[in-house]
C-alpha cells in the first residue's frame, strides 16, 4: 500500500524537482493529504519493519516520522514563498498528512 501510495503520488506530480517545483499539485491524492508521497514513505517504512520482523527498524519509526515532519516544514515554507495566497487556500483546504 505504502510502495503505490508513493508511486501514484510521484505520477501525479509530474515530471521536475521535488527542490524547485514550477506547479502546485492539488488534484488527486494531493487533494487528500498535501504530503501523500512522504505518508507512503513512512507506511512503506512499517511495512517493511513487519514483513521483516524487524524490531529496530519498526522501533526507528517513530524517530523517522519525525524528522520528515520536519523536512515538511521546511518545504511549506519554501511553498508558500513560491506560490503564496494559492499555497495557503489549499494548504488551509487540505491537511498535512491524512
């Protein structure tokens, strides 16, 4: 679930850097979660933790939730200076996660 979730959200995003977006996707996926492709990581992430019956790597989880939180943040700064009003409409639309 979380390898599609990843994949379909990369697909509707089209082609160009993740760094220096020239569009602002807010269709499909991204009209659910703002952050549909970093939700597929962290699902991909416990996933693997379970099929693999790995303890540390389901434990780190949490931790590596937390630093892409982070990264989010950063990134809806670089959002909103790019785009402005049309980032906050939708960001005020739309939540972070799910």
């Amino acid at each position: 679930m979380g390898l599609g979730l990843v994949t379909a959200a990369v697909r509707e995003r089209g082609p160009g850097s993740l760094a220096e977006p020239v569009t602002l996707v807010t269709r499909g996926l991204h009209s659910r979660s703002r952050n549909p492709m970093y939700v597929g990581c962290c699902l991909v992430q416990v996933g693997l933790a379970c099929v693999t019956r790995n303890a540390w790597m389901l434990a780190f989880s949490p931790v590596s939730a937390a630093l892409l939180h982070q990264s989010i943040l950063r990134e809806e700064h670089v959002l909103h200076e790019r785009f402005g009003v049309e980032y906050d409409s939708y960001a005020a639309e739309v939540p972070r996660y799910w």
